[in-house]
C-alpha cells in the first residue's frame, strides 16, 4: 500500500510506518481482554438515552456564511469555508463506522446534511485509514466534485484504488506541504497507527494537519496520542486560531494512541491555540466512557485553565477567528 515516495521516508521501519516514541505492546491476549471487557463491561450511558441536538444545514446556508466559518459535521468530520471555498476533514457520512453496513458502532445522529448536499470541495483532508475517518463510500460520492484529496502517505494509493482520479491526489510525508487554491496544508506528525483490515497494520502513515488561508491558521489533529510533537508544531507554525483536538474514545488501556482529556488541554496549550475545538466525540461509541464525559472532563479543564473552549451543536455554524461562547448542548 505504501508509494514510491514512502520508501525514502524517515517515518519506515522494516517496511512499516512507526512511530518515533515507544508504543505499549498490544498483543492477542491485551487485544482479547479488550474484546470481553467492551462486550461484558459496557455501561448504559456510552450511548445518548435521547436524540441529540442536530442543526440542519442546506446549501444556500453554506453559501451565505462568510469566510472563516467551521461546521462541525459529527465524529471527526469538519467543513470550514476558507477564502471562498470549501474544505472537509475526515469524511464519515455512513450509518456505521465499520467495514459492515450491519455491525459495528452506529451513529448517534444523522448528518447535518448528505454528500450530495454539500457544495464544491476545494479539499478532502484526510488524517489516516481508520474507518471513522475515512468512509469508502463518502469518498466516492465525493470524488466528483472534490478538486483534491490531501493524504499523509500511502492513504492517497488507496484512494486511487478506489477509483479516484490520481491528479486528484497529494500524498505528503511529516512536515511537508502543500499550497492548493491559496491555503496552506502541511502534513503535521501524530502518534497513532494505521490499517483497515487483519494484514495492513502500520502500511499507510497517520498524519495531523496545519491549514493556513490569508484569514486564520487552524489546526486538526486526526487522532493522536499525547505526544512531544505538539509543541514542536506549535513552535513551528502557531499560534493557531483554532486547534480542533480528538477528545474522545479515550482509555487507559490504549495511552499512547488516544488522549485522555487533560492532554489535550495541554495539547492546545503546546500548539499555542487561541480556542479548543474538541472533535473525536458525540457521534459514535468507540470507547467505555459516558458518550458525554469528554465534553465534560475538557469544559472543566478549559475553567481552571483560563481556556477558551468552542462546543457548537452539530451542524451550527462558528466563527473560526471569533467563535460564540461555549454551547453545553450535551446537557
């Protein structure tokens, strides 16, 4: 799966992406433990008891917002409408985050609005492989009116085994990037893994994104452990106006690939943000806590830290440079 380009690259290992810290060893027996423990353990409230606050969004809505606008769409999934022109994160439209259409985890909500809803895609920005960031079928029903899809590398090979377009494609390493449309995208590092299926494990590399247009400097983080290299990005390209950060399917028994919520405050700290967008939440049941602690645990955090932190309802639309104050919807 991996291209050309990823052989040369600094982040392979005997033919593996890895990354650069130590990672706890998982193993069949930890992975099984696992397994009993989410099938056995479950509590009640992982899922919502009551339908969640969705705000509907039409395409003459998105054509009306200014510059500067994000929407958060669900789970990882953001549209931000920068300089005239629109670009998604992580698209996950499917009822299911899972290779089956009739197991796995379900959403809690719809979305906003459909693919076809949505307007011209100046870019998809991928984060990595895993199927609640990268939906086999959004991609497709995306591919014909997206100009790009901008992938850490070997994401973008797969896409072109799906069907899309290979000029479409810009496949990119840790700390490269590239201008499209006049936004600045560069391909952060983050502390993660890869795969779609029982043998691909680690052949495609995991990435957080820099996007910088003439009017704000944002930062999505796709998932990731808490790691040095926050602060390494933040040096390099903050302060940012936004930092959107996983805060959700987090556990101690997977540390060093999700973050618990008080690193990532510190992680918005490092990067030097000016207001903490958590995502990685409220749309599917990926983990053991209540559906509700992050935004809990991280609104608690943002008070004591003297943070400003950015909770939207699922749908609404949000200033990126000078967002509402904070939204306890999940209450």
């Amino acid at each position: 799966m991996t291209t050309t380009a990823a052989h040369a690259s600094p982040q392979i290992q005997n033919g593996r992406f890895r990354n650069p810290a130590r990672m706890q060893r998982g193993g069949l027996r930890k992975t099984l433990g696992i397994l009993w423990k989410v099938l056995t353990q479950k509590p009640a409230d992982s899922v919502p008891s009551t339908p969640i606050p969705v705000q509907a969004l039409s395409r003459a809505g998105l054509e009306a917002a200014p510059d500067n606008t994000v929407f958060r769409l669900g789970h990882s999934t953001v549209l931000l409408k920068l300089d005239g022109r629109y670009w998604l994160t992580d698209p996950v439209f499917s009822e299911r985050a899972s290779p089956f259409s009739w197991l796995g985890p379900a959403r809690f909500h719809a979305p906003p609005l459909t693919v076809d809803e949505l307007p011209p895609i100046a870019g998809v920005i991928l984060s990595h492989d895993h199927y609640d960031h990268l939906d086999y079928a959004a991609v497709l029903a995306l591919a014909h009116k997206t100009a790009y899809f901008v992938t850490p590398l070997g994401v973008g090979d797969r896409l072109v085994e799906w069907g899309v377009p290979r000029e479409k494609v810009r496949q990119l390493d840790w700390w490269r990037g590239v201008t499209l449309g006049g936004i600045e995208l560069v391909c952060t590092p983050a502390q993660h893994f890869s795969g779609r299926g029982l043998g691909d494990g680690n052949s495609t590399l995991w990435c957080s994104w820099v996007i910088r247009s003439s009017g704000a400097n944002v930062f999505f983080s796709g998932d990731s452990g808490y790691f040095r290299g926050f602060k390494a990005i933040g040096d390099k390209y903050g302060p940012f106006d936004l930092t959107m950060v996983e805060t959700g399917a987090y556990d101690p028994q997977w540390p060093d690939v999700h973050m618990q919520p008080e690193q990532t405050m510190q992680a918005h700290i490092d990067l030097r943000g000016k207001v903490l967008m958590p995502i990685h939440n409220g749309t599917f049941d990926l983990a053991l806590h209540p559906w509700h602690e992050p935004f809990e645990r991280i609104a608690a955090l943002a008070a004591q830290h003297g943070q400003q932190l950015a909770t939207p309802v699922i749908g609404a639309a949000m200033s990126v440079t000078s967002p509402q104050a904070d939204q306890q919807w999940w209450r």
